[in-house]
C-alpha cells in the first residue's frame, strides 16, 4: 500500500513539473518600425481575394492590410499551395472557434465565420492572401490562432 502511495506521489510530482515547464510561453513578436506604421494606418481600402480560375473570392476592408501586403509579406510564389491550404485549413477553424465564442474573445475581431472547405480548389491567388491576412492579423492584434508563431 505505501508502496503505491509514493509511486502516485512520484507520478503527480512529475505530471506537476511537466505541466508547469511546458506552461504556454508568451513570445513577443519582432515588429518593425515599418510594421508598426502600417499597423496605424487608418486608411480602408479593400482588399478583394480571389482566382481569375474559381468563383471564389473574399473581401477584406481592414486599415493597412494591402499596404502590408504589398511591402512586407512574403512574396507570391515563396510558399508552395499546400503549404498555404494545411496552414489556412488550421488558421479557418481555429478563427471560426472564436467567433463562437464571443464572450471569451473579442467579437469585435471575430465578427463572421469563413466559409473555407479543405477539398476544394480555391487557387494559389486566394489562398495566399488569406494566409497573409491571418498572418497580418496576429501581428497587427498580438492574436494566435494556430501553434506557430506568426513570422514574416
């Protein structure tokens, strides 16, 4: 009986140092001062993502989304498409959990749900835009929405 007691003691010791040395970590992202001055912008133009080859498309109007895109993201081309879906499928569900969730986050940052189904064929176009603005958002709000730090 002792026997067992201690093995317990020594199995909850451990699960207790393993919870508190694993415990979430808060990294703080490095952003630049250009970053930063696209981030203040005020101005809302709308971004429209969609492919010339699919009827898809979504309509961003977040202040300082396009300038971002265009000078700081990556660059078309430098993520490959199912880079982007796995990443998009993982980001969509995580956001779409929130939205349910109003009184335990922001429902002035997640307002609608995104329609995104994993087996279909948005194109490179879309899902490269969508992926930078979950990418612009986590930065911009200081938000996580997938197990990956949010880098440029």
């Amino acid at each position: 009986m002792k026997k067992s007691v201690l093995s317990n003691v020594i199995i909850y010791s451990l699960v207790l140092i393993c919870v508190i040395s694993c415990g979430t970590q808060k990294e703080t992202l490095d952003i630049s001062e250009k970053e930063k001055t696209v981030f203040a912008s005020k101005s809302e133009d709308a971004v429209e993502i969609s492919d010339d080859n699919t009827e898809y498309e979504i309509i961003i109007i977040e202040p300082g989304f396009n300038a971002w895109l265009q000078s700081i993201a990556r660059p078309e081309g430098y993520y490959s498409q199912s880079f982007l879906e796995n990443r998009n499928q993982i980001l969509v569900t995580n956001w779409n959990q929130r939205v349910l969730l109003p009184n335990q986050y922001n429902p002035n940052l997640y307002e609608l749900q995104i329609n995104y189904d994993q087996n279909v064929d948005y194109g490179y176009e879309v899902n490269y835009k969508l992926y930078n603005y979950f990418v612009f958002f986590q930065r911009k709000y200081n938000q996580r929405l997938g197990p990956f730090i949010p880098r440029i």
